[in-house]
C-alpha cells in the first residue's frame, strides 16, 4: 500500500512539473536585448541587492539555523568581493 501511495504520488508530481514546463505564461520579449529595462522588485536598486533568510536561531533546529545562516553570509561575502551581481 505505501509503494502505490508513492508511485502515486511520485507519478502526480512529475506530470505537474511537465505540465507547468508546457506553460505559456512565462513567454515575454522585454529581455530579449531590444533595450528594454530590467524588470526588477523590491529590494533591487541601482547600487544594491538586499537578500533575506527565514531560519531558526533557536529552540531544536537552532544549529542547523546558524549554519544555514553563516553559510549564506560567506556566500554573500565572496559574491561581493568578486564584484557582485551585475556590478552591485
């Protein structure tokens, strides 16, 4: 009964991403390098990119929250000494 259950469910999820891969939502010409503006949301300046991260730094899963955490610091910090994204 749990092998069906996960065939199942195993089957249902890639027919989803295979059906959502077939989507025609996503076709826009605005980055197609016709001078068109880059499209961008809060937290993107012209000087900066501010990224967050939602984690526990506390209670059971308090290790694995700081590791996450300094992990994506280091990350950030060797992005930006090696010049950042598109130059921020």
């Amino acid at each position: 009964m749990r092998m069906r259950l996960l065939a199942t469910t195993s089957i249902a999820s890639v027919l989803t991403v295979l059906v959502a891969g077939c989507s025609t939502k996503g076709e826009d010409d605005s980055g197609s390098g016709d001078g068109g503006s880059l499209k961008t949301d809060v937290g993107v300046t012209d000087d900066a990119i501010k990224l967050g991260v939602l984690t526990d730094t506390s209670g059971p899963f308090k290790s694995a929250g700081l590791s996450a955490l300094y992990g994506h610091q280091i990350w950030a910090e060797e992005v930006n000494e090696a010049g950042g994204i598109c130059d921020r």
